[in-house]
C-alpha cells in the first residue's frame, strides 16, 4: 500500500500567480452518486486556485449537493460562453478539471468531442493543465472515439477506472473510481450490525421470487432485518415494491419523504454504516456502501459487466451473480460465500483510496 498521501486541503498554491480552476459538474438533482464523485473533483481542484464550476441546466438541489464555497463561481447553461471565454482567455494559470464518471461517446456526441479537442489545444497552447479524472466508456461511435482519444492524447493526465475502457481507447491509465477517494467510515462494529440493505435500479424488473426467497432466507440465518431505500430517486419505486414482496414481517422500506438530497445523502450514507450487507445493482451504491464497511452484493439477472469490472480495478472479485434461472438454494449459497468478506473490502478500499489519491496528488503537483 502507498504512503497515505498528504491531505488536499493541507496543499500550499502558489498565490504569487493567478491561479484559476475550471471544474465541469454537471448533473441533476436526484442521483445522489453523481454528486458525490463530482464533489470529490471540486475538492481535489481547490488547492489550486479559485474555482470556476460550470454545472449546466441543473436543478437547485444539485447546486446544494455540491456545497460550493461562497467566493466560488457557478455557471449555467446560459453563462457558458463567459466560462470558456475566462477558460482560454483570462490571465494567469489555468487547472481544467472534467467531469468523472462515465463519458458517452455515441455519434450524437460527435459535435461536442471536437469542440473539447480544440478546447484542450488551445488551452495546452497557454500552458494550462488538462485533468481527466477517472471515466468509463459510454456508448461508442469510432469517429467520436477518435476526436476523445486525439483530446485525451494532448492532456496531462487521462485516468480510466475500468481497464474495458482503457484498453479501447489505448491512452491513459487505470485508477480506481472516483467514488474510491471518499473517506471511509467506521460506522457499527461488523458483528454488530443488524441489517441487510437491498436498493435496485427502477428500470430494471422486479428480482425473481427465487432471489427474494433467497436473500430472505439469507438476511435470517444471518439474523439480519432487510430494508430497502434509494440513493437514486428513480429507484423509489423499486424500494417500495421489494418491500412489499418480502412483506412488512421481513422488510421494512425506508423512503425519501420530503428530504432534499443532500440530506438523503446523509441517511443513506448513516445507513451503511448500520448495514452487515448492501445488495445493489449500482456502481456509487456498492463503493459508498464498501467505503462504511458493508459487504457489497449483486444479484440481478443479467448484470452489466459495469459493477464486476470496476471492483477489479481494486481486485475486489466474486461479488456479482447472475441469477436468471437459478434456484433459491443456488442463490443462498452465492449470498452465503459473501460472509466473511467485511475485512477484505474495508482493506482493499483502502488501498484504493491511497492509490488514487496519491496518483491524483502526484497529477495536481506537476500541473
């Protein structure tokens, strides 16, 4: 494991230059993981400078997720000509910071991958520095590769978090996600923890009988009480009928209420905390819960390879089953080989941490 890297926030700037920092956080309100990881970004560019964040058409409890800084400036979609205009044209230092996650590259994108490639010339022409925290591939159109791959070529540091993408797109490197970098919580002694948290995709179909049988059957000889709530609004549905087909004697749903997202963020986030399991079908869900030392879990037909090939980048394996077709006692016995698992995933988190706060540190000091 890496020397645990010197703290962000503990980082000098050189106040003798105008440093400037151009973070793109764009989202909306209601994906509570999508914040997270683009507030990590914001904390990883303030060292450097005053930020200039351009969050696009948002919504006002996507602003509040972030917490931005009174003396920080936020731009919409409506002053995104001012950002790019003080981006390329203002004095002094400049510090680009993308946005993380995964980054769509379908032909429809096309338009908006030239634009970054002369965006990235034109600021590598005045000296500034280009930092592509960790992304995944989208969809994919080769020419709109192209344009990205011919971007990420010209910038300092381009980071994958899933080796699938780095291996298309044959330039940068693979760190953890973003999510990894979240500080961890020690939350409820392991052994004492009392509760199983499954919290699902509302896209997705309902989970056969034999997988709710099964993690019945499991959260019992485990002496767990199963709840469900959701880190993304669209899966509230989803909670509540789980629920419902487990019944009030065996589950118990929490739901969102009136709560803005930013204080959704902090129940869910208590939650884990509480929780021996998390069984989920999505990535932020799965390393929040890891980062508060849950074992993390899915179990949903068809799994995308998403959730499986970003736990190997921290060589966490054997966590996704697919259960079409399987029986209950199949099941059980994938849930059963989870126990156990809580010492490995709080250690292998860790070094993910370190690991991609250390490289970011090392990115950021040579900018």
């Amino acid at each position: 494991m890496e020397a645990d890297p010197e703290s962000f926030e503990q980082m000098s700037v050189d106040t003798t230059r105008d440093h400037e920092v151009f973070v793109i956080l764009t989202g909306v309100s209601g994906n509570l993981g999508d914040a997270v990881i683009r507030r990590r970004v914001l904390e990883w560019s303030r060292p450097f400078g005053r930020v200039h964040a351009y969050v696009g058409r948002t919504t006002a409890g996507w602003v509040e997720e972030l917490q931005m800084r009174p003396d920080e400036v936020v731009y919409g979609a409506a002053e995104r000509r001012e950002w790019l205009r003080r981006l390329l044209l203002g004095r002094g230092r400049r510090l680009l910071m993308l946005d993380p996650g995964e980054v769509p590259l379908g032909r429809e994108h096309l338009k908006s991958e030239i634009m970054f490639l002369v965006i990235t010339a034109l600021l590598r022409l005045r000296g500034g520095h280009i930092f592509r925290p960790p992304r995944a591939v989208g969809g994919y159109d080769s020419l709109t590769a192209w344009f990205y791959r011919a971007s990420a070529r010209i910038s300092q540091t381009v980071l994958w978090r899933d080796r699938p993408s780095l291996e298309r797109m044959r330039v940068g490197e693979l760190t953890p996600d973003t999510a990894f970098a979240e500080p961890a919580t020690a939350g409820s002694p392991f052994e004492s923890r009392d509760r199983l948290l499954i919290t699902l995709r509302g896209k997705r179909p309902l989970p056969t009988a034999a997988t709710l049988a099964a993690v019945a059957t499991f959260a019992k000889a485990q002496g767990l009480r199963i709840v469900t709530m959701a880190q993304v609004d669209e899966d509230e549905a989803r909670c509540a009928e789980v629920a419902a087909q487990l019944g009030p004697d065996v589950a118990e749903y929490i739901p969102w209420g009136d709560r803005s997202d930013l204080d959704q963020e902090n129940a869910i986030r208590r939650l884990y905390e509480d929780c021996a399991y998390v069984l989920s079908d999505r990535l932020h869900v799965l390393i929040l819960a890891a980062k508060a030392g849950a074992v993390p879990v899915e179990v949903v037909p068809a799994p995308a390879a998403k959730i499986r090939t970003h736990f190997a980048t921290i060589e966490y394996e054997g966590l996704s089953l697919d259960v079409a077709g399987l029986s209950t006692a199949a099941i059980v016995e994938f849930l059963s080989a989870q126990v156990g698992r809580h010492e490995e995933v709080v250690t292998k988190s860790a070094r993910a941490h370190d690991r991609l706060t250390s490289r970011v540190q090392r990115a950021l000091a040579g900018r």
